[in-house]
C-alpha cells in the first residue's frame, strides 16, 4: 500500500530552502514520495518561481507560485508547511500556520528570541499540531556514530568538549548583520547546532554560561554590522562536563575548525575516535566507527536514523517530520528541544552584556532578558 502523502507549502524561498529541496529530492529519488508539495511562497515571486521549478524536476506536479502566504492559506489545501525565514518573522509566521491548523516544520533557530519562542511553543501545545525544528547537524552519519560511541561507553566519561571555529570575511551577509533581524551571530544562528550536538552526544543538560563577545569590523561593504563577530564561552553541563567555544570571523590568516569530545578513556572528533590502551592508543577512522554502529543499531534504529538508508541530513530531517505526523509522536528535535538549544547560545549574549556568568534555567525561565529585551520590543512581543 502506497503511503499517504502530506500536501505541504513551501514558505521562504531563500538559500536554505534549497538544502531542503535537495531533501525532498532525495526522499523522492528513494522511492519515498511521501511529500505532495503544492505551493511555494515568498514575497521576492523570482525565488519562490526558482524553486517551484525545482520541485517540478522531480516531482510530478508544479507547486503553484505565491507572494504572500494568506493567498497560499486561503487558496491551497494543504497540511503543513516548510518554513524558511528571517528569525525575526518565524514567530508571526508559525503562529499564524499553527493556529490555522497546519503541522509545522521550521528552520532553526526556532525563534529570534526566548519569548518568542515560547510563542510557537505555545501555539502548537493549544493547537495540538506537530511542531519540528530542521536540526539537522546531529543527524549525519558522523555525528550519529559520536553519539553511538560515547552511549556504548567507549570513551568512559564524558569530561571536556573544545569547539573552535575561526576564519575572516570581509562580506556582508545580509539581514544577518542585523540582531534585529537575526538576534545574533553566526554563534546563534549555527550555534544551536553546535549546542544540539553537545546535548545530544553527551547526554546532558547546560547548567549555566559565561561568554565575552566583541565586534571587531563593525562595518562590511557599507553595511553597519550590529552582531558581534567574536564570542568565547564556557557551557558547564551536568555530571562535570565542561565545553569551551570559539567563534569568530575576525581572525585574518589561519582558518581553523575543530571539535573534540574527550573523555576518561580517550576523545573523537568528525575524523577519529581514539582510545587509550596499555602500550598506546587505538585509533579508528569515523568510517570504521560508522560500520561499528550500524551493525549495532537494530534495523528500527536505523530505519529511524537513515529511511531507506538516506544519509542526507534534511531529507532524513524532513522523513522525521512526516513519520511524526503520521505515527502522531515527538519529533526528534521538537519545539522544546530547540528552546533548549536556543537558551545556550542567548545564554551567551546574556552573560556578555552582564558580565557574569549566567545560569542556563533563568534564561529558560525568561528570568535573565537584558540582551533580548530591546529585540522582544522591536518585534513587538
């Protein structure tokens, strides 16, 4: 029996949609057409027109072409929607889709800011619909087979984590200069994928922050940058694991990009698990690490992780979203989740404007808003 496809709406056509769309392709080239994309909207007609097209080179039907969303609402009979964003509307947006009754799947962050975060959150608990976040960094083979091999104990105890990220540009991008339009640096914007992995591979929630923050090149092709472009910070997590971050894109010369988990009985990083034995170390390329679990995993684990053994993340992204619907459970990486993610990395900016360290449940909690509270304003929550 064929499986039910989910109409859906494809809102925001930017660049990140085309990673989506490369999901959806993927799913579709499987043999996985569970997808029935109907419409794609975006106020600039030229994108949303571009990936119509896209759609229509794998997908039997032409997407209809809209420029604002009421029309897509008011006009096709879908189920749920795709949402790729500025942060500073994914509030009003998934609001307004929620309470019309649609399933929701959503670009991270999940918002601009907690508060309005925990607006979505809250449209969707009284909606009773299905609330997804596109967290798709934890989701590649690599990132499973840490995950893996840190719960099947090769490493003993998680101890430290040393994320470095630091490279120079001298690009403006976009309405991601602005943090009333972005809320943050690339350290919010990519860094909730960076503190998903945290949570994910060890297996543990962040106890409190401490962060400095400066903007070095406040200005980049005539663009007044208002975000900073250098953050180093402190996540203590539970069960005394410590996890040091650098970001910038400020530092001329030497690119670099590094993350490593150790532990008690070695580390791994995306290219090597490395244990200590007597007489030295073992060393396992993550491809070795990659067999080791799939032959471990049983075949719903892996059905779960990789359908139809995909390892794209956003079509497997995408496929937990519809088997969410579908089975009527969680999503993987649901509103809730992401709310947690987002209150490391604003934890952050919280902790840089006070000067202090910041403890991550008073952020969650919307006890600690200094940072945010000139955002929550101009968005008008």
């Amino acid at each position: 029996m064929q499986p039910r496809k989910l109409p859906i709406a494809l809102v925001g056509c930017g660049g990140i949609m085309g990673a989506h769309l490369g999901g959806y392709r993927d799913l579709y080239t499987r043999g996985i057409r569970v997808f029935d994309i109907r419409a794609t909207c975006d106020t600039v007609e030229s994108m949303a027109r571009e990936k119509a097209e896209a759609v229509a080179n794998f997908q039997e039907s032409r997407p209809k072409v809209y420029t604002n969303l009421e029309e897509v609402l008011r006009n096709q009979n879908i189920e749920a929607v795709d949402i790729g964003l500025p942060h500073n509307i994914h509030h009003t947006i998934a609001s307004k889709c929620l309470e019309e009754g649609l399933d929701v799947i959503i670009e991270k962050p999940l918002a601009i800011t907690m508060r309005a975060a925990k607006v979505i959150i809250e449209k969707a608990q009284r909606s009773g619909r299905t609330l997804a976040v596109a967290e798709n960094y934890r989701r590649s083979p690599a990132n499973r087979a840490i995950w893996w091999a840190i719960r099947e104990g090769l490493l003993g105890d998680p101890r430290m984590i040393m994320y470095t990220s630091a490279g120079y540009s001298t690009q403006a991008w976009g309405w991601r200069e602005s943090r009333f339009s972005a809320g943050g640096s690339w350290v919010f914007d990519g860094g909730v994928h960076i503190a998903d992995l945290d949570r994910y591979q060890i297996h543990r929630e962040a106890i409190d922050v401490y962060a400095v923050q400066d903007t070095f090149d406040p200005v980049k092709n005539g663009i007044n940058v208002t975000v900073d472009d250098m953050t180093m910070a402190i996540i203590r997590y539970e069960g005394r694991v410590y996890s040091q971050w650098i970001w910038t894109r400020a530092a001329p010369g030497k690119s670099t990009y590094s993350r490593i988990i150790h532990g008690s009985k070695g580390s791994v990083n995306e290219e090597s698990l490395m244990m200590h034995r007597e007489g030295g170390l073992e060393v396992y390329g993550l491809n070795n690490l990659i067999e080791r679990m799939n032959k471990d995993l049983s075949q719903e684990e892996k059905e779960r992780m990789f359908p139809g053994g995909a390892t794209d993340t956003f079509s497997t992204e995408l496929h937990d979203f519809y088997d969410s619907i579908v089975n009527k459970r969680k999503p993987e990486v649901d509103g809730h989740e992401a709310y947690k993610d987002m209150a490391i990395t604003l934890g952050f900016y919280e902790s840089a404007v006070s000067g202090r360290p910041i403890r991550v449940s008073d952020v969650e909690e919307l006890v600690i808003e200094e940072y945010q509270k000139e955002i929550n304003e101009k968005v008008g929550i």
